[in-house]
C-alpha cells in the first residue's frame, strides 16, 4: 500500500528555506515524520526559540535557555506567563533542512531521470536532469522550491534549462506556484506536476510515482516522439501499477460506446479510446466489432466453426494486442479455456443494451 505525504509537501511551501527546528516539523508532519525525515539534514545550528501554543501573543516565541543544571528549557517571556515552560533536549531545537541532494536523487528514481549534479541549496528553481522517451530525446526536469516569500521569475525557470523546449515541472503542491506562473508555463507547453499529488511512499519505503511514468509524462513523451517521427507506446487507459484484468470492467451501453470502470475511476470510451478506428474512413475496426460480440456473449469467444479457427484466432489476438497496449496490462486480457472450448475474457463484462438491440450484436 502507497502512503502519500501531503505535510510533508504543504511544509516545504510553508517554512523559509525548508527549515526549521525538530519540534517543529515533527508538529508539521505529524505520523509523516518518520517517512519524511529521509529528507532532513541536520545543520549544525540550533534554534533560540520555539513557538508558542497558538495564538501566541506578547513575549511569543518561547525563548530557549539554559539552566544551571545543563538542562535546557524553552521560557515563554510574557509577563502573564501565558505559556507554560518546556524542558526540551538539544535534539528538539536541533534546525532540520530539507536535504535536495537526497530529494533530487530519490526523484530521480521516481521519474526516471537521467540526473545531474545538484548545484547550491538556495536555488528557486533546481535542475534534476532529464527524462528521454528515447536515445537522443530528452526533456529538462526541474524542481520548483520558491517556499512562502517569491516566486520564481523567468529568469529562475530558464537558468534551471526551462526554455523553448518543453519541460516538466515538478512542485511540492498545487498551490507552490501561483495562478499566473502555473498558466504562463502550460501556455509555453511545459508539463507542471505537483509531487503532493503524483508521488506517495511505496511498499518498500521509497519515493515513488503513483501512475506509470510513461503514463504520467504522456504529454512531455508524445512531443519528444512527435519531433523525432515516432509513435507513443503509452496507454489510454490510466490504471494504477499492478492492476490486473479482473479489477477492470467494459459495460456495453451503445453500438459505438462502452463504460470502463477501473480500480480508480469510471470513464466512457469509444473505438478510438482503444485505438480501434479506421484512418481510412473513421469506422470501427474489426477488433472493436469482436469486442462487441465478445461482451454480448458474456465473455466468451467460440469457435463455431473448425474451418473459420485461424481467423478468429488472428482476430483474437489482434484484439488482445489493442487491449494490452490501452491499458497497459501484459497478460493475455482472453486466454484459451480448454474446458470451455473458448477464449475467456478476464476483465468483467455486462450488456446493457436493451433486448431488442442486443440480436444484431450477436448475429455478427
């Protein structure tokens, strides 16, 4: 099971160069801390204050001294003593930083990056590399980390590799950039992505992205593709990692259109969904037809009849193939079934033609 870190983004937009001390961000992240603080360097410094409960008020912050004992104590300096004292230890005041070399590295992984060195800590903008959707083609990626007081400039984004090429845009949040700069970067056509949303913390404890990459930068690896004269491999139909046919269900509601419901959402499609529409007139291809038949049989695919067994099984397979590359599942999605004497469709179907419209599907 993936565990998303929304805090954990949310602070890296709230605190001024991505630091503060550890009572402070184990308050921020809460149960995220654990995860999160692969991505907190110490740096050397310790903090003088911590916060007050809130509101706070006059002689906020609680000012952190120390006791002839040794012993430190975070004092509030109100006269009505407002804010009770708290005995906290070295490691509480210790000033946690977020660590962009480890971030940078860890995204790189995620996002399949080919990186580079990351330069400075202070950067708006920081460059994490590239992402190639072939030899020779590759996107910038770059991190957006203005915090709370500026926004990046177009000087930031360009210096980072953001140019005329189309790039990706990774941010903490939604809200990292404002309105303006998120619309002026889709309007250059580069990709902005928010880590919040895209990224969550994997079984086995890594940073991970939520969507199949090919999937998630499909925009950014269609124009590199387009520019070189190739073809998209990237399935139509998002389905999260691992998904198996049987989490996939194809409802039959028209002659042209079909309801497909996944593990995450329900979208209609039609024949162009699953790439089966003719270039030459627009019509739906053969494997469409056969994908009707299939679901008006309830999921079942015979051979009625010996002498036709090569064709129907060329029709089968090409099928399989659209199938397999929309949604991105390799298994066959309609194997043989010897007990059955049929090609067995794993995903759910139903028909939800009305009677008298269903005989047509049939007959063909």
């Amino acid at each position: 099971m993936m565990r998303s870190l929304p805090r954990f983004w949310t602070a890296l937009d709230e605190l001024p160069a991505a630091a503060t001390d550890a009572l402070d961000w184990r308050r921020r992240l809460g149960d995220e801390f654990e995860l999160a603080s692969r991505y907190l360097r110490r740096t050397g410094a310790v903090a003088d204050a911590i916060d007050c409960p809130s509101p706070g008020g006059d002689g906020c912050p609680r000012a952190v001294v120390k006791l002839p004992s040794g012993a430190l104590r975070a004092v509030c300096g109100s006269r009505s003593g407002r804010c009770d004292s708290v005995d906290v230890q070295r490691d509480d005041i210790a000033i946690l930083a977020l660590d962009r070399a480890i971030l940078a590295a860890d995204l790189a992984v995620a996002f399949s990056i080919t990186p580079i060195a990351v330069k400075g800590t202070s950067a708006r903008v920081l460059r994490l590399g590239g992402h190639a959707a072939a030899a020779g083609l590759a996107a910038p990626v770059v991190l957006a980390l203005p915090g709370p007081r500026d926004q990046p400039s177009e000087q930031d984004f360009r210096q980072s590799g953001v140019a005329l090429d189309r790039a990706v845009v990774l941010m903490p949040t939604a809200s990292t950039l404002s309105p303006t700069t998120v619309a002026r970067l889709a309007d250059q056509k580069h990709l902005v992505l928010s880590l919040s949303e895209t990224t969550a913390i994997n079984s086995t404890g890594n940073l991970a992205a939520v969507q199949p990459i090919d999937v998630l930068l499909r925009p950014i690896r269609d124009a590199l593709l387009d520019r070189a004269g190739l073809t998209s491999t990237a399935p139509s139909i998002l389905v999260p990692p691992g998904t198996e046919w049987a989490k996939i269900k194809l409802t039959l509601t028209a002659d042209a259109t079909l309801v497909c419901k996944t593990p995450t959402y329900s979208r209609q499609i039609d024949p162009s969904s699953l790439g089966m529409r003719s270039a030459k007139n627009n019509a739906p291809t053969n494997a469409w037809v056969l994908l009707m038949a299939l679901i008006s049989e309830e999921g079942l695919l015979k051979i009625a009849i010996p002498s036709q067994r090569g064709r129907v099984q060329k029709q089968k397979q090409t099928l399989a193939d659209r199938l397999q590359r929309a949604f991105g599942i390799a298994s066959d999605p309609m194997p043989w079934d010897d007990r059955q004497n049929a090609y067995v469709a794993q995903f759910i179907v139903e028909n939800e033609l009305p009677v008298t419209a269903r005989e047509p599907q049939r007959r063909r």
